[in-house]
C-alpha cells in the first residue's frame, strides 16, 4: 500500500533491534515504567506528525505546530483557570490552534505564499501571542475541571496512557481517511503532480487548507493532552517539536516533496526519535547531543528517501 513504504518497514524493523539492544544493554529500558513513559512521550509526538503528514502529503510543510502547541495550552489553561467548564476550555485551545491553521492554509492555497515563509512566520506569531496572553506566567489550576483535565491527559485505560490510545486512535482514523477517501486521493494527488491534480478537477486551494487545518488541529490536541499530563502550563511548552515532529514524518517514509508516506509511518519515525532519545538518557549520554542524533536521523531518512526515488 502507498501508506506503507519500503522505508517505513526498515524504520519499523530498526525500532524492534533497538529495542532488543537497550533490553539487553540495560537494566532500565524493558522496564514497565520505563516503556509507559516511552510511549506517552511518543504519543505526543505522534498526534502532531499525522497533521504534518497530511500537509507534507501536499509537498508543503508546517514549522509552525510547536508554538501553534504553546498557544493553545495557554488559551486552554487560562480558560479553565477563569472557571470555564472543560467543554469550553478544550474548545478555546483547538479553537486558536484551527484558526492559526486557517491563517496558514489561506495564505498557502488561496494566496499561493511558500508554506516555509507562511509558517515560520506563523511560528513567531503564536509564540508571541503566548507570551502575551499568559503575561509570561505559569498556569498550574484549573478551576473545576481540574480533576477532570488531569485524569484525561495523565490517566490510563487498560494499561496504557491516554495520549497512547488517542495516537493509536488517530492514527487508524488518518489510515483510513488517507486510502479510502477523496480527500486523502486528493492529497497524494497534489503532493505527486500539483499541475495534473488541477486539470482532472482536484480542489486544490480547499484541499491544501483543510490540510493545514489538520496540522494545527492535532497540534491543539497534542498540547491539551500534554497539559493534563504535566499538570502545569508555560508559554514554553511545545518549543522544538518542530524538528522532532518533521523528523519522525520523514524519518517514517513521508516523502518531503510530496505524494508518498502515510499514517503508520508518522508513529514508526514518533516510536524511533523517542526510543533513541530515551536510549541516550540510559546509557548515559549528554542529553545536549540529543539534537545532534536527531538531525543525523534526518539526513539518513532524507538519503533512504532519495535513494527509493532514484530507483522508481
């Protein structure tokens, strides 16, 4: 299936024979705590990354989704705070984070502005609009729903932390709307002959737009989650996700010009950042060089990638 490339499945079998090495390598990794907190991180990685798959599926890009984070857990917090319902609260932080992906989109579909200008942009803009509403103060009650938030981003279910089965979750929804709907045929369309998908009819100002919707609506998400997880909240939270959120799209076998990847691979490439991020920790590694071993990920992903294209 286009959704799972021979890369994704590499990616897949380097996630299971780095596992195995830090099983064996240490005392600490096949620990159940251990995992819990791997696949909890993971998760929130992952949420954001299926909205950056639909976007990269359009040969676009959305360096926007940590800041569009931060914005909307402070406009979530500070809705609680003031002793909003959790309704409303939850309402507010997706509903800042699809209006920055309407700002994003429109620019991109209807006004044809490169995604990188539009959402770099986009970036220093929510950023800034979470200083300001948060007066740069940390968020820590939440008025009545406080319980609530806390047990829905911090809970489990069956084992497992709620951020896992909200990716899970997630991800079957994108498999499915990605392989049998004409949204996501419209998506690989654009991402593989923008110029063919126009001629046979392919809405592609709308597509493109509900595609940045997606990417900043998982990234409100993700930031709502992690809040109740952290129990806190800083203008802060979300910087970085950035690089991690790109990485583990292309590291799971999105191609970065568009037209091939899907959703299984954005949680592969989440599973594998977060693994070795954890691996290092463990073994005893600076977490300073964390970046480092992120951004050669990268480049072996983008190497992978080119050498598939040159073989098709």
């Amino acid at each position: 299936m286009r959704q799972v490339s021979r890369q994704t499945l590499w990616i897949l079998a380097a996630v299971v024979v780095l596992m195995t090495l830090l099983s064996v390598g240490t005392s600490t990794f096949a620990t159940g705590d251990n995992l819990f907190n791997v696949s909890r991180n993971l998760a929130f990685i992952a949420l954001v990354a299926l909205g950056q798959t639909a976007v990269i599926l359009t040969a676009g890009i959305d360096l926007s989704v940590g800041s569009v984070m931060g914005l909307s857990a402070v406009v979530t917090a500070l809705a609680l705070n003031a002793g909003q319902p959790l309704a409303v609260g939850v309402g507010a932080g997706l509903g800042v984070a699809l209006l920055c992906g309407l700002v994003n989109g429109a620019l991109v579909a209807y006004l044809r502005l490169s995604p990188f200008v539009v959402t770099l942009a986009m970036l220093a803009i929510a950023r800034s609009l979470a200083l300001v509403v948060s007066d740069n103060q940390m968020v820590y009650e939440f008025g009545p729903a406080e319980d609530t938030l806390l047990a829905l981003g911090g809970g489990t279910t069956l084992g497992l932390a709620n951020p896992v089965w909200a990716a899970l979750v997630a991800t079957a929804i994108f498999w499915a709307v990605l392989g049998w709907t004409s949204f996501g045929t419209h998506l690989y369309a654009i991402g593989g002959n923008e110029d063919a998908a126009r001629r046979v009819g392919v809405p592609i100002a709308r597509t493109k737009l509900f595609a940045y919707l997606l990417s900043s609506g998982m990234a409100g998400l993700s930031a709502i989650l992690m809040v109740g997880w952290l129990g806190s909240v800083t203008n802060a939270l979300g910087q970085g996700y950035e690089l991690r959120v790109i990485a583990a799209t292309v590291i799971g076998g999105v191609h970065l010009m568009g037209g091939e990847g899907g959703a299984p691979g954005a949680l592969i490439g989440a599973a594998l950042i977060e693994i070795v991020r954890n691996g290092l920790l463990l073994i005893g590694v600076d977490p300073y060089w964390q970046g480092t071993f992120v951004g050669l990920l990268i480049i072996a992903a983008v190497l992978l990638d080119l050498r598939r294209n040159r073989h098709s």
